[in-house]
C-alpha cells in the first residue's frame, strides 16, 4: 500500500484498501507531532463513506503506510466530553469557539467485536487543517471500549 | 551544574547530572525543568516548554504507541476489510 505525493498537482494520488482516491491540498490535515508509532505520518486525510456507515478512516498521505478506522466518540458515548485544554487549542491554532472534529481510533477488531480508544482521540481543526492524538495523563475514558455495534447501527447517519 | 556522567548513546548524548529541590536544568532553547519536590521514591518536575513542544509521560506515550500499532494492523490485513470497512 503506497501513496503517491505529486510536487505537481495539488492533488494526491491516494493508493487505500478501500480503492484509489484523490485528494485536494485543501483536505490534508497536517499532524505536526504524526501519531504515536507513525511519528512520520506527517500528513493525513479523513475519508468518509459516502453510505451511512459513522465509521471514517484516518489515512497517512507520506510517511509510512498508516491508515485507522475511526469514529466521533459522541457516536460511542453520547456523554463524551469533547474538552481540551488551552495548550491543545493553541496548538491547533483554535479560539474557543472553533469547531473541532474528534475521532477514537478503532484498536481491536475481533470477528464480533470492535473496541475504540477513547482515552486518546485525534482532534482535527478543520479550519488550519491541523491535528494531533490528545494523551491526557489523568485517564478519563477507557483505553478499550467495546463498541456497540447495534446502537451504533440505529444512531447510523440516515437510519439505515 | 555538575555533570556526573556522559554517554554517547547512538547519535544522542546521555547526560546524568545532580539536582536539587529548586534546582533546574535548561534543554535548548525556551524548555526548563525544575525539581519541585523529592520524594522518597518520586520527584515532582515543573516542566517549561514552548506550547508547540508536546510534553508526554513515556509510559502515557508508549501505551498509545502500541494501541496505534495494533489499529493500523486492523487495515493493514486486508482479509479484515469487508468487515470492518466504513
């Protein structure tokens, strides 16, 4: 599995599992640190199932093929607090108010069963295209949680 | 600050120096560690770091490392990808 960055265009060729995709500059998320593990997955995008599956995948653009599945934690636990701290926000060069997209990592996938991260999300500025894994020292939320995948079917986007 | 001890370990120098409560130590530009309590097993640091400089606990670190490994299998197998594709 290879991406292929072109100088040329501002559009990367994208090489997934799930088929070939270009993406346009103005999708690629930048993780100044990469991701724990993938500290040179510099850049990433965030490609979406055009169904109505909640379940996205975080794919490296360079670096070392790194691709995840993902999903918001509010799909996971309705009660999940979305809150960084003021040294995140300056990071992602976000005020208070912007609008930030969160993602749990899906770490296990068993025959039946996914488990989520939901102790280390990836937080997404849209508007400067950056992001990095927040890793909170006092452990909030389970490093394994079982998903749910019959609740999750019913909060699915269009019901389906 | 005394230097007890320097080691070249591959490309980094291993520094092992002495402090004491109050004291810091200075790493390039704009980051300072301090000790801020000894403990009888534990040491309390205030870390001093430019907010761009992510500041991690190893262990905290190395946790999620493994979890990140372990997620990008998930993909990497391509036998898994009709069933857990989005």
């Amino acid at each position: 599995m290879s991406s292929t960055p072109r100088e040329e265009s501002s559009a990367i060729r994208l090489s997934t599992q799930f088929g070939e995709f270009e993406a346009a500059a103005s999708h690629i998320i930048t993780f100044p640190e990469g991701l724990p593990g993938f500290e040179r997955c510099l850049r990433f995008v965030v490609l979406r199932h055009a169904g109505p599956s909640p379940l996205v995948c975080l794919h490296a653009v360079d670096g070392p093929t790194a691709s995840f599945l993902a999903i918001d934690p509010r799909r996971v636990l309705r009660r999940y607090q979305c809150a960084v701290s003021d040294a995140v926000r300056l990071r992602l060069g976000a005020g208070p108010n912007a609008f930030l997209l969160w993602l749990t990592i899906i770490t296990i996938a068993n025959d039946d069963e996914l488990f989520v991260n939901l102790r280390a999300p990836v937080v997404i500025n849209p508007d400067r295209l950056l992001g990095l894994q927040v890793m909170p020292h006092d452990a909030l939320y389970p490093l394994h949680y079982r998903l749910e995948l019959d609740a999750l079917a019913r909060t699915g986007t269009d019901g389906a | 600050m005394p230097v007890v001890g320097l080691v070249v370990h591959g490309a980094a120098l291993v520094l092992v120096v002495t402090r004491r409560k109050d004291e810091a130590i200075v790493i390039g530009e704009g980051i300072e560690i301090r000790v801020v309590r000894i403990g009888r097993d534990e040491v309390r640091l205030g870390i001093t770091a430019p907010v761009e400089v992510a500041v991690h606990r190893r262990e905290v670190y190395e946790e999620i490392r493994r979890e990140n490994e372990a997620a990008s299998a998930i993909l990497a197998d391509p036998r898994r990808v009709n069933r857990s594709s989005p």
